[in-house]
C-alpha cells in the first residue's frame, strides 16, 4: 500500500469501514481492429475497497505530492493524451466505471444503491482545477451518488484525531504523527 492510501485507509476506518488495499475488477472491452471482432480482458484495479454492512466504497487514491497535481480535465477525461485520461478510467470511462461498481457489487454481496465511489487526492494542480474536478465528480451519479472528492487536509484533519487517541494500535503512521508531535514538528 502506497504512504498516502495509509492515510486515507486509516481515515476510511473511522467510518466503521474495514478496509482492504487493492483489488482489480475484470472489464472486457472490444478492441480497435476493423479486420475481425476481438475481445480482451483488463483488470481495472481499485486502490482501496471498504465495506460494512450497508455500504461499500471504492475508492482511487492519486497521491501526486512529487508531480504536477491532479488535473481536472484528465478526471473528465478531456486531456489531449489519453494516456493521462487512463488514469482516471474508474471516473471518466462509462463503460468502466459501471463493470467494476457493478462486479464489486456482485462480489461483495451488496447492491448497486450501497455503493460509493471516491477520489481521494493529496495534490491538486493549481487554478481551478480542484473546484473544477470537484464540481465534475458532483454531477456523475455512481451506485449511491455522485463521486465524493476528498482532499488531503480532510484525511490528514480524521487522521490526527484518530493520532490523539490513547489507546495504542500498532501503525506506522499514526506512530509517525505522535513522534512528530511529541517533538513538536506539528503546527
């Protein structure tokens, strides 16, 4: 598991969640030859899946804290390279996003109304492209609503309450946080 999907699963138990690290769903999906009709079958994988007993989340964590940022218009899946658009085929591909909500749905054991997506992201690219990834993932109704965005101040604001809890659990991160803090690196 990448560092900031700690985070963010750290921050997904807080909602009662148990969460799993990453699961690739099969999509089949026609391919580009125009001799003969051919098929394949990619595995479409979700970053972090967590469930409890009337809700499923899926959730792309894009952590991009050494890069540029996430850019709405490859969330939309606008940009001019596709290969920037692929990154975000669970948000921005119809047809993907449908086969993996319905195949978790499926595999799980819930149905189509209890699951969630989200988008959980450490850097935005600058100007607007938050707001504007934000208000995109608000009109696109996935399984129980639109797709949730959450920023990297929302999970590392649950992460530190869970940090100041006394009660001792044995994780890296939240280890990390209290050292950090009894040092008073944390402002």
């Amino acid at each position: 598991m990448e560092a900031f999907e700690h985070f963010v699963a750290l921050a997904m138990e807080t909602e009662g969640l148990v969460v799993s690290s990453a699961l690739k769903f099969p999509v089949k999906r026609r391919t580009r030859k125009a001799a003969y009709e051919e098929w394949q079958t990619h595995g479409f994988e979700v970053d972090l899946v967590g469930a409890r007993a009337n809700r499923l989340v899926l959730a792309t964590v894009k952590s991009f804290f050494g890069s540029r940022g996430v850019v709405a218009a490859h969330v939309r899946g606008e940009a001019v390279d596709p290969r920037h658009n692929a990154l975000y085929a669970l948000m921005n591909d119809s047809v993907v996003r449908a086969t993996v909500v319905e195949g978790a749905a499926d595999r799980f054991g819930f149905e189509l109304d209890q699951v969630e997506l989200r988008l959980y992201v450490g850097r935005f690219a600058g100007g607007a492209n938050e707001a504007e990834a934000r208000q995109w993932c608000a009109t696109q109704e996935v399984g129980s609503g639109p797709i949730a965005v959450v920023g990297a101040a929302e999970v590392v604001k649950t992460v530190r309450t869970v940090a100041r809890s006394k009660q001792y659990r044995d994780d890296a991160v939240l280890a990390t946080l209290k050292v950090l803090d009894a040092a008073g690196a944390l402002t």
